[in-house]
C-alpha cells in the first residue's frame, strides 16, 4: 500500500493512469462501515484509494474537532488488509490556502435537518468533497447511505456541476444489537449506549407501521418520537428521496430520518423504503 500525503503528488501519479479507480474518502477512526465501503471499491474497481482527512470546514466553533477520534496506526492497517492501494492522508494546510473559494450548499435542502442546526456544515462538507474528487478523480467514488442528506447533496454537486465520477451509496453497518455504527460512537458511556438504541428502535417501528399500512407520515412520527423520549430531538422526518417534503409515505422511494443528541453526542440514523 502507497501512503501519499500531498495532494499535487497524489495527482501527478494518477495522471496517466487508465484503470479504474474507486475513491472511499473519509475521516478516519475507522469501523466495520468504512470497511463495507472499501469491499464494495475492491470489487467495482481496479485501485481503491482512501482519504483520511478530518475536516475542519465542516465544524462550528462549539463543536467536537478537537476531540475528534484520531487513530491514525490502526486506521493505516486496516487499510492495509482491506486491500486498499493508495492512503491518503493530507494535511489542512495541503488542502486549504489563504483566501480560499468555497462551495456553498443549497439554500434549501443544505439548510433543512442537519443543516438546520448546523448552518455552515454542508457547506464544509462539499467544498472538501470537490476538492478530494479533484484530486483523485475517481471513477466512482462510495458514501454511506447512514448519511443521507450528505449523500444526497454530493449526488447534487455532481450532477448540478457535471462531474465525470459516479457516486454509490452504501448500506448502513449496525452493531448486533441495532446501533448504527458511527466514529461518535466511542463518545457513549455505558448508559448513553444504552439509550442510543431508542434510535434503532425508532425506526423499527416506524418499518413495521409501514408494512401494516399505516403510511401517514404526521403519525409514523408522532409514534417515533414517544420511543426517542426522553432524548433532545434535533428531528425525526419522512421525505421522499429527492428531499421533498410528503404526506404520506411513498414505498420505494422515501427516508425515514432521525437525528438526537445522546449526552453530549450527536447522533443520526435512518431508513431507506
């Protein structure tokens, strides 16, 4: 496995490469989920690359950047066995300059749900996304589906921007017990852990109103939201997959999300019907 940490080396040795290349950005302290991202390249491509980049620009001044999870060793060795071709791991200063260009988020779907409470996080988020896929331009390139309105908005800038790279959608990793996995997991004590699993099971119930044909979205949430007490709710929402808003829940083609804060950890999930 070749470790390269500058983004102009990066690109000076992909330049004239014609195999296909299957992009896994991330921001490290890695888990089971990173690691289905990472199969999923192996198989679709010919030379996985992954990013391990913490992203500054998509933290607020009273977030967790800091004490953001850093495990560099085990992450580079997990990279290593997964098959992963080239790591890399730039540093902020690489990647931002003085005066710097930005990509601002939608001024509708970047600023409803997650981007509600947390204004300038999307914008954070894309404009670090177009720099990785500028730099690695990757044939395709893999994001968890546990992130849904990052996934959707990328699939936005793709599309709105006419990027040349294709972007895939990966199923969620749950633990056994329903948790989904999540680098802020390690934030929970053993009572946080506990109560997490209201979010699971929130949206279990939500599945099984569904399949019994209760499809009213003002009720599926109602019912949603007495499993989740007494959690802070940042929201619980059923929008079809374009992220508009709906009535009533259209099966093939909507999101059930849920974001909470459990202790001082924010936590999101959802389901794809």
């Amino acid at each position: 496995m070749k470790i390269i940490s500058k983004p102009l080396e990066l690109k000076k040795y992909l330049k004239d490469e014609e195999k296909s290349i299957g992009f896994v950005p991330t921001m490290g302290a890695l888990h089971e989920g990173h690691i289905s991202l990472i199969k999923r390249a192996r198989g679709e491509t010919e030379i996985v690359i992954v990013s391990i980049f913490v992203n500054p620009k998509q933290f607020s001044k009273d977030e967790d950047f800091s004490k953001y999870p850093k495990k560099d060793e085990a992450d580079t060795k997990i990279c290593e066995m997964s098959g992963v071709d080239i790591l890399f791991f730039p540093n902020a200063k690489d990647i931002y300059g003085c005066d710097e260009v930005s990509l601002l988020a939608p001024n509708i779907r970047g600023f409803v749900l997650e981007g509600l409470t947390r204004p300038t996080h999307f914008n954070g988020v894309l404009t670090v996304v177009m720099k990785l896929l500028n730099i690695v331009s990757p044939t395709k390139a893999y994001f968890g589906k546990k992130d849904a309105q990052q996934f959707n908005l990328i699939n936005l800038m793709v599309k709105q921007l006419f990027m040349s790279v294709e972007i895939i959608g990966v199923e969620t990793v749950r633990e056994s017990d329903g948790l989904a996995l999540s680098s802020r997991n390690v934030y929970l004590s053993k009572k946080e852990r506990r109560e997490s699993l209201k979010i699971s099971s929130s949206l279990y119930l939500a599945g099984n109103l569904i399949v019994k044909n209760i499809l009213d979205v003002d009720t599926i949430k109602e019912q949603m939201q007495k499993i989740l007490a007494p959690l802070e709710i940042f929201y619980v929402e059923i929008l079809n997959r374009n992220f508009e808003i709906i009535k009533e829940v259209e099966v093939g083609n909507s999101i059930v999300l849920v974001e909470v804060k459990v202790g001082n950890t924010r936590l999101l999930d959802n389901i794809w019907l």
